[in-house]
C-alpha cells in the first residue's frame, strides 16, 4: 500500500482527484495494483450496497502489511476527463488515499 508520501516522490504512480459515484476523491493511480480499492469511509457516500466475496482473500502491502478484503462495490461510476468507466472496488481500510485504481481499471478502458 503507498502511503502519500511515497507517492508525491514516485515517478512510477499518479496520484489526483477522479470523480467516483458523482463524488470527489483523492486517488491513487498504481501500475502496481491489478486490482482497484476504496476506503469503507469514502465508500459509505456511495449509496452502493457492497457485496460480500465468496473467497476472501489477502493484500500485502509494499511495507509488509496485510489485510483481508470481503466486501467489493460492483460497477461503480468513475469520471475522468468527462467520460464516464465503471470499475469494481475492494473495500480496503486505508487513511492516505480515497481509491486506489489499478491496472484492470485502466485497461478495461484501453489506456
């Protein structure tokens, strides 16, 4: 998990301000992740009941932390740059960033 610190001195991320489900929110942009995540916090203004996972299962972090993910919200709506893409997001319980979009994201929107 980056932490904004280790980001802002990173060439590798990008980090900004995408608009999820009409709200905005702090972002992490990672070519690390293949999954995308969000905050319970954040995730709570979505109005977007989450599902449960059938399978749980671990994220480790780069700073050797894990957590276990069971909750996802499904289709969410992610503006960028005025288009709108849909993205399914992992609850995970984070302080530094809002979502944390990763590479199936990005790729399922040919960028």
């Amino acid at each position: 998990m980056w932490r904004r610190r280790d980001s802002e001195s990173s060439p590798d991320v990008v980090t900004g301000i995408l608009t999820v489900q009409s709200h905005d929110v702090y972002a992490l942009i990672d070519p690390g992740s293949i999954l995308s995540y969000v905050t319970p916090y954040v995730a709570m203004e979505f109005g977007i009941e989450p599902e449960h996972l059938h399978e749980l299962f671990s994220v480790s972090t780069p700073v050797g932390e894990s957590f276990v993910d069971a909750w996802v919200y499904r289709d969410c709506v992610v503006t960028t740059h005025g288009r709108d893409t849909m993205a399914d997001l992992l609850e995970l319980g984070m302080v530094d960033f809002d979502v944390i979009m990763g590479m199936a994201w990005l790729y399922s929107y040919f960028a």
